[in-house]
C-alpha cells in the first residue's frame, strides 16, 4: 500500500497509508490530516487541499488541468512552482513515499 506523507509548515510529517487510485486528497481528509479540508469532496471546486509537490516528485504527475490551475490562483496559500490540488493526484505504486507540504494558512 503506498504512503503519502504530509508536511505542515513546522515540519511536522504525517504518513498516511494510501489506496492506488485514490486521491491523495481523499486519503488526507480520511486520515484527518489538518490543513487538507476538501471541502468540495474533490469535485475540483475549492481550493482548500491545495499542497505544494516536492520537487522530485513532480514529473510522476498528469499534467496540471486548466481548471485546476484557475484554482489555483484562488488558493489560501502561496502558489508555487509544485502547488497542486490534492484531490487531482490520483495515488499509484510508482507514487510510494509522496511527499507533499500543507500551507500553514489552510490549516484551521
């Protein structure tokens, strides 16, 4: 079963046991990871499970959706170059060990 961790802005990690083909947001909210609210149930609406994707795992994603990106400038924290929304990476073996940051201003 492949892991996702989850980052807070403390440095906080949080490893999370994920099924292949759910949504890396979906486990989050499951798990009751603070930060990843999904508050549209991943119906790509929101905004609020917005992560930022390591570096070395971007490559392994799709391709980022235009109407992922439009949210994307709505999100509560900072865009950057591996913002993503979680409810848009679905997970896969390859994805084991995932590591995404939870913007500290999501979390309630």
């Amino acid at each position: 079963m492949p892991k996702v961790v989850y980052v807070d802005d403390a440095g906080g990690e949080r490893a999370v046991d994920a099924s292949v083909g759910e949504s890396v947001m979906s486990a989050a909210v499951r798990a009751g990871v603070p930060g990843i609210i999904g508050e549209c149930g991943g119906c790509l609406s929101c905004g609020t499970c917005h992560v930022w994707v390591r570096e070395e795992y971007r490559d392994q994603l799709g391709e980022l959706g235009e109407m992922e990106d439009d949210l994307l400038d709505l999100a509560v924290g900072d865009r950057r170059a591996g913002s993503r929304l979680s409810c848009q990476i679905e997970v896969t073996a390859e994805l084991d060990g995932l590591v995404v940051d939870v913007p500290g201003e999501q979390v309630v």
